[in-house]
C-alpha cells in the first residue's frame, strides 16, 4: 500500500493495461538462468526479457514471494532488452534447487505477460 491507502499492484494494474503504456511486440526471447558457482554465498539469478512498465516490481514482488531476498541487484536496460542480475539469499543461504525450479516458473509467467 501506499500512504495506506492505494494497492500498489492495482495502480501499476491501471497503468500496464493503458493503451499508452502497451508495449510493442516483443523482440526479445525472454530466459531465467541461475548460478550457484560464480558467488561463494549468493545464488546469481540472470534475468533476459523485454522491457516492461512495472517489470522490476514484479519481478521483485516473485521473488520476495518464495521468501529469498535480493542482496545485489545489477539492472540494466539496452533498448527493449532488460539485462537484470540479481544475487540472492534464501535464510541467509544459496537457493535450493526445488525453490530455483518454482522461481523459474513463476517468473517467467511475469516476464511474458
């Protein structure tokens, strides 16, 4: 909420649907790539997808959702292309397995809407 008294979500709802804000057709494969290698206590989340209205607020909103916290977030836009990559924690660790797979259905249900 904000102030407490607007939903978030309703507002950027309004705003995603708005024929000023409808996006052009997509250009860009989206694809969620995880990496439990290159970071002694991060799990790396890459993100590749369209740039959207509102994309960094549901993409954080998923994984604040299954209980991970972003630790590092390193976004960059290039055109239409969004290139996020985040470092995240789950309790403090790496992201299991079973909880990358759940993440990565949910988000790419986000990042092709």
């Amino acid at each position: 909420m904000i102030a407490g008294t607007v939903e978030l979500d309703q507002l950027l709802k309004g705003k995603m649907t708005s024929v000023l804000f409808r996006q052009k057709k997509a250009v860009v494969q989206p694809t969620v790539h995880f990496d439990n290698e290159f970071s002694e206590r991060c799990t790396i989340l890459e993100i590749l997808t369209q740039d959207a209205f509102g994309l960094l607020y549901r993409i954080g909103s998923i994984i604040s959702s299954h209980d991970c916290n972003i630790e590092v977030a390193l976004i960059t836009t290039e055109g239409q292309r969004a290139i996020d990559v985040f470092y995240i924690t789950q309790r403090g660790n790496k992201v299991s397995s079973e909880v990358e797979a759940r993440l990565e259905q949910d988000l790419m249900k986000v990042i092709t809407e």
